[in-house]
C-alpha cells in the first residue's frame, strides 16, 4: 500500500558567532581565518574549514582550484583527506565552514555541495559518530547541522553493497 512520508531534521540558528560556545566560536573564527589560505585564483571565492578532532587537534582544509577546473578541490574535502592521512582513526566531532566572497560580502552561511556532503557522510559513517557543522560567513547568522548525514538523505553507502 503506497504511503507518504515526510523526512526532517533540526538544526540550530544563532544571530551571530558570540551566541556559540567558546570551542565552536574558535573554530568558526579558525575557518573564517584560514580562507586566506585558499588557491582560488579561477572564482576568487575562498572556502576554509577548521575540524576539531577528538584529541582536540584542529585540522583545517581551504579550496584549492586549477586551470582544468574540474581537478579543484573544496576546503571540506582538502580537510577530511588531511585529518584521514594526519590523524587516522580520530574521529572528527566538528567542522566549521566559512568563506570570503570576492566582492566582500560575506555575512550568510554556505552549506558544503553534494560531493563534499557524500564525502563528508561517508567520514561520519566510517567513525560511528556524529560531525557537527557549524556554517558562518566573516559576520553575521550561524547555523549548525548536529549530523553530517542529515545533509544527504538518502545517500549511497558501503550498506548498498553488502
Ligand atoms: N567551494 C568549497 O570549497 N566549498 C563549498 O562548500 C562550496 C564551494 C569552492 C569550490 C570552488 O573553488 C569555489 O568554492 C567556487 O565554487
């Protein structure tokens, strides 16, 4: 019998990065930092994210772009690679995202894009525990996603191919 469902989540909003607790507001001020640090010379759009692990190192990953512009990576996903190469089997509990926009106005949130949100879940998969997302511009809202997977409903995973 056919049934409609309906799928949703929580997620927290603050009016500004001072509402967060100190150990997320650091690691937001860190991401909004460390988008300094991106290779964006194609979209001038510099992305950075800062990870907290769980022995309360702090890895950070900015966009890296090339001239073929498909061979570009996202901060998130030059994050995971070095946390996963640095610090393997320590669980990731956070991740700040911001960015600077080239035309400076930068006081939204911005949520990772699909394939950094596949990559993201399957970290969150592969360590049993959840990683929270706290997305902030320079100023301004912040949001924050207790889960990973919330942000891909419905993903691809290993299971899919037991
Ligand atoms: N980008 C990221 O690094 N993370 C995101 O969440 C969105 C987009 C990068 C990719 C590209 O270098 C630039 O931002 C513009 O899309």
């Amino acid at each position: 019998m056919m049934k409609k469902l309906r799928h949703s989540f929580e997620y927290l909003s603050y009016d500004d990065i001072s509402e967060l607790d100190a150990d997320d507001a650091a690691l937001l001020q860190a991401a909004r930092k460390v988008t300094e640090r991106a290779y964006a010379p194609y979209s001038n759009f510099r992305v950075g994210a800062v990870m907290r692990l769980a022995n309360g190192q702090l890895v950070s990953g900015t966009n890296q772009e090339n001239a073929s512009f498909p061979a570009g990576i996202c901060a998130e996903r030059t994050a995971l690679s070095a946390a996963s190469s640095l610090f393997p089997g320590e669980p990731v509990q956070a991740i700040a995202i911001s960015y600077q926009h080239p035309e400076g106005n930068s006081h939204q949130p911005i949520s990772p894009c699909g394939i950094c949100r596949q990559s993201l879940a399957e970290y969150e998969l592969r360590q049993q525990q959840p990683i929270r997302l706290i997305l902030g511009g320079q100023s301004g809202k912040v949001l924050v996603i207790p889960a990973a997977t919330q942000l891909l409903p419905f993903s691809f995973s290993a299971k899919d191919m037991e």
